[in-house]
C-alpha cells in the first residue's frame, strides 16, 4: 500500500462514517421531537393541571426546559404538530426504540416511550 491509499482509505472512511453519524443524530432528533410532540398532546388531552391553557404551556415548558438545545415555545408547537400529523409513525418509532435495545418499553399507544418519563 501507497501512502496516498492510506491517506485515500482513511479519507474514504472517515467520510462514510461521519455521513452515518450524522444520519443517526437525524433520526434520533426525529424520534425525540416526535416523542416530544405525544408528550405534549398526551398533556393537553389528558392532564392534571388545568390552570395552564394553550400558549401558557408552551411557555412554562421552554422556560423550563431552556437548558436544553433546541427547545423554545416555536419548536414545541412544531413538535406537537409533528406528533399530529404523523400519529402512524409509533410501530416505527417503537420499533426504533426496541432497536437500540430500551427496556421496559410499555406497548400500548397511550405511552410509546414511557421508559423515557421521570418517575414512571
């Protein structure tokens, strides 16, 4: 082997790996903010604390959540509307989730990720 082939095959598979990086980071992220998304529907539906309404939601949880990257009141309305318009995409999603081997994955639609909740 040529010094220029090593130099080409580390190239060649820094590249390719770099490029599956990013695609896992991308699906992970899809995942998360559909998860997200169900968490917040999941609230509004079915939650105990009546006193937040609408926008005072979204609000209460960027403030919140604000330590964490990508997370402001914008986003947490186009999470909600992912979750909206994708509802289908749980067997994936749950699928996905069993993939990467989490345990105690509850089944039911109610809570495609409740081994991801504080406290449950």
């Amino acid at each position: 082997m040529q010094l220029t082939e090593l130099i080409s095959a580390i190239q060649t598979t820094h590249a390719y790996t770099q490029q599956f990086a990013i695609q896992q980071v991308n699906v992970a992220l899809t995942i998360r903010n559909w998860i997200i998304g169900f968490y917040i529907v999941e609230y509004e539906q079915h939650g105990s604390d009546k006193a937040m309404y609408g926008d005072g939601v979204m609000k209460e949880l960027a403030k919140r959540l604000k330590h964490i990257k990508g997370i402001s009141v914008p986003q947490l309305y186009r999470f909600r509307e992912f979750y909206l318009c994708y509802p289908q995409i749980f067997s994936t999603v749950l699928r996905i989730l069993q993939n990467i081997n989490y345990q105690g994955v509850n089944r039911k639609k109610t809570q495609p990720a409740v081994m991801l909740m504080p406290g449950k």
